[in-house]
C-alpha cells in the first residue's frame, strides 16, 4: 500500500486504475497522469510538467485555479457553519440567492440548489411533470446531439452516443428526441437562411402530433458535442413555439453559463426567457460541486399550494454556496463577462485562420470564449475520422492523437469525437490564448496528413 505522504506517482496511478472507475471508457489501457499542482491558467503533473488548461477541465474552471478569495471563502464557510439540513435557512443561502436575482434572466424567481448538472435536469424533469401532473402533459422533448447527464433521467435527455449503451433498460418513459440546430451537419440537408428554421419549426409539429407534452429542454449553446451555435432566430421561434403551445422551456446552461459565451448566459445573447434554467460547473467555478434550478414565477407559485416533491441531503449546501457567492463576485469585479466578449473575438479570428490553413478543419465555431474545431477526413464530403462505435469499441480517435501531441507540447485541450472544444479559463492572458491556439495549430498537420 502506497505511503499517502510518499508522492509515489506510479503508486498513486496504479491505485487509482485499480480501485475507481475511468469514465466513459473501457476500464483496460486508463493510465492516467497524477496532477499535483494548479494555479491560473495553469496546472501541473507529478513530474514538474506544466499544462495551458485550454478547455477548462471539463468546461467547469471558469475562474480558473487557485482563486485565493474562493478557497477563503470556502475555509471562512467550514469554520462558521460547515452543514445543516436544508430546511433550515442560512446567511449564505439568502445572499447567494440574492446575487443569483441580479445575474439570471429577470424570467427566473426560485431557486432549487443540487450538486451536478444532472441533478438540475433531474429536478427539471420532475417540476415540469409534477406542474402538469392535473393535465398529464409529462411527455418532454431533447434534441439529439444534446447532453444532460448520466442519470435515469437526464441520461434519457441526452441526444448522443452514451445514451445507447443503457437505454433499453435504463431510460425513463416520456422523452422525445428533436433534431438539432447543427448548420454544419444539417440533419435535414437544407442550408441557412434559406432553410427557414425549419429544425425549430419541426418542434411544433412533433408537438402537435405526439401529445401531452409539457417541456422542451435545449442547450442554448450546444456543449460537449461540438460548441454548436444555434442559427440567429432559432431559439426565438423554439420559445415561440413553446409558449403558443403551453409547453415549458428549459434551458440548459451547465456548460454555456457564467460568461462562457460572453453574456452572464447563453440565452442572454438572444434576449431569450426561459421558464427553467438549469446550470452548474462555472457556478463556483469548479471550487465545489454547486448545481441550480431556477424556475418562473409562475412555477414558483403553483407550487405554493402543491407539493413539490424533490429534495437533496446536501441541497443549498452551506459551503458550496460560499464558493458560489465568492465566484460571482469575482465574476463582477474582475469584469469577466465583458472579458469573455472582447477576448472572444481574439479566438474567432484565430479560429478562422486556422480552419484556413488546415485542409483537415472543416468547421470553426465560437461564441464569446467557447470554441470548437471540427476534423474531417474530406472537407468537400464533410467525412468525418471516426463514428461513435469507434469511441465505444475503445478505439484510437483522430482527436486522441492531435490532443496527445498538443498535451507532449504542454497545452490541454478537450477532444470529443471529432472536435476540440476550446474553453479556457476567462482569466487567460491573450498571450497564453494565443499559444493555445498556435500549439493546436501546429499538431493538427497529424489530421491534415490523412486526409482523403
């Protein structure tokens, strides 16, 4: 057994294939690296190697690491109340929700506290069935391409791959899958504008025609699955749509929220007013797990004289709220919202002289400091390197190649199937940006190589 005090970082990797589970993998081959240390935009291995934390972790660190004032706000909290139950009041609860109400679109007046992002779509799934229960509109409709989380529920919302592997047994009844607002990868091969939106307009006849529906869940920005920017007027009609037909609309903004996209929320750069808001990661910035539900006022009070049936053992838990209240104001004073627009465009100039030099970059997406590149085999085809049975069956993804040789050069970058997603924290200095953007720029000639 490895000494905890040794710094045994073969020991402590060994330990940890060993004994915990790699997500979202085969468990055979995870050999993860040990990281020790962090600070700014920047974290480090147990070898001294540093890494430019270029997508955030896992699109979470928003503030990126080390932030002083969180961690004393976060120490503060434990030596005054470190838990109570939470049908009890506390001082951090009621500033938190306080700052919450001068930062979320003005459409949202309560707020239900959980842990993770799936916990906050699994709450909204329950409050839009428990708001209609009397009609019996339970049914709620998720684009494919989307992702909600990893539990019954959510898992069922998600519109990717890693639903499939556990939908026949483990899915929830009621969730109808849409088609998403991918331009690049029109699922109906028309083009936009001349489109008409037809992807949105789609929601009201599988409205319409399916019944009983009651929500509609949609990434306002697309995350994970590839940075993808709704076409202008999308989510316009999705609410139109959605309010002419008494559905409800959720938005989730685990990912896009908290200046990612430049705005306080990704709905705010369409001046949309969602009925559920559902959000997480950047939250606290990654210091504690936090998530958020925050509903209408006409939610609110229809649940002054119905029961709402949901809660949580660390539901608006005291500490993790500290950190909440200590990252948004650190959010506010460093002026980061604004940060995240001006040094967004920086990264959309960048990306598309990248897409340019690169005959494997068949798109580029961005919106404030949230990027994506996509590889193609064929740029003409639009042939992507890999399908999702590759990243089931465990195989080498074209990705996992350029992002080794990027973290060999000491940048990290996220990679999905066939994307980067660039997130970095919105602290980064232009210069680190910009040698981000040029590591990722020098590996992609590994893509450009075997390109058909």
């Amino acid at each position: 057994m490895v000494d905890k005090n040794s710094g045994d970082s073969r020991e402590v990797g060994k330990i940890c294939t060993e004994l915990t589970y790699g997500t979202w993998r085969k468990q055979a081959g995870w050999s993860p690296l040990t990281i020790v240390d962090e600070s700014g935009s920047r974290f480090t291995d147990s070898n001294g190697k540093s890494y430019l934390d270029f997508s955030s972790q896992l699109m979470c660190s928003n503030l990126g690491h080390g932030n002083e004032k969180i961690r004393k706000a976060i120490y503060d909290q434990l030596a005054r109340l470190e838990y109570v139950q939470p049908g009890y009041a506390t001082e951090i609860r009621a500033q938190v929700s306080l700052l919450l109400k001068e930062v979320l679109p003005s459409s949202l007046t309560k707020y239900f506290f959980g842990a993770s992002g799936t916990e906050a779509n699994e709450a909204a799934i329950k409050t839009v069935r428990m708001f209609f229960q009397k009609e019996r509109k339970t049914k709620i409709i998720s684009n494919y391409n989307s992702y909600h989380g990893s539990t019954a529920g959510s898992i069922t919302l998600t519109g990717d791959f890693r639903r499939t592997p556990v939908d026949t047994y483990y899915s929830i009844p009621g969730i109808v899958h849409s088609i998403p607002p991918y331009c690049y990868r029109c699922p109906l091969n028309l083009k936009f504008p001349e489109c008409n939106l037809a992807c949105a307009d789609y929601n009201q006849y599988l409205i319409k025609n399916e019944g009983n529906i009651g929500g509609m869940i949609v990434e306002p920005v697309t995350g994970t699955n590839g940075v993808i920017v709704p076409p202008e007027g999308y989510l316009k009609r999705i609410r139109e749509i959605t309010s002419e037909n008494d559905v409800l609309l959720i938005t989730d903004e685990v990912m896009s929220g908290w200046g990612r996209t430049g705005k306080w929320f990704a709905v705010d750069n369409w001046n949309i007013k969602p009925d559920i808001l559902t959000t997480a990661k950047g939250i606290t910035g990654a210091y504690l797990p936090l998530s958020l539900m925050a509903t209408s006022k006409r939610i609110a009070e229809y649940f002054d004289s119905n029961y709402f049936a949901h809660g949580h053992t660390y539901e608006a838990h005291p500490v993790s709220l500290a950190a909440a209240k200590a990252a948004i104001e650190e959010y506010k004073e460093g002026k980061l919202i604004e940060r995240s627009s001006e040094l967004g465009k920086v990264l959309a100039k960048r990306l598309g002289e990248i897409k340019d030099d690169h005959k494997s970059v068949g798109d580029v997406r961005s919106i404030g400091m949230f990027g994506a590149v996509e590889l193609v085999k064929n740029r003409e085809k639009k042939t992507p390197f890999n399908v999702y049975e590759d990243k089931l069956e465990g195989k080498q993804l074209m990705t996992d190649r350029v992002s080794r040789k990027a973290m060999e050069q000491g940048v990290y970058v996220n990679n999905w199937l066939n994307h980067f997603v660039i997130a970095p924290p919105l602290i980064i200095s232009e210069e680190d940006l910009m040698k981000g953007l040029d590591t990722l720029d020098n590996c992609l000639t590994i893509s450009d190589n075997e390109v058909d």
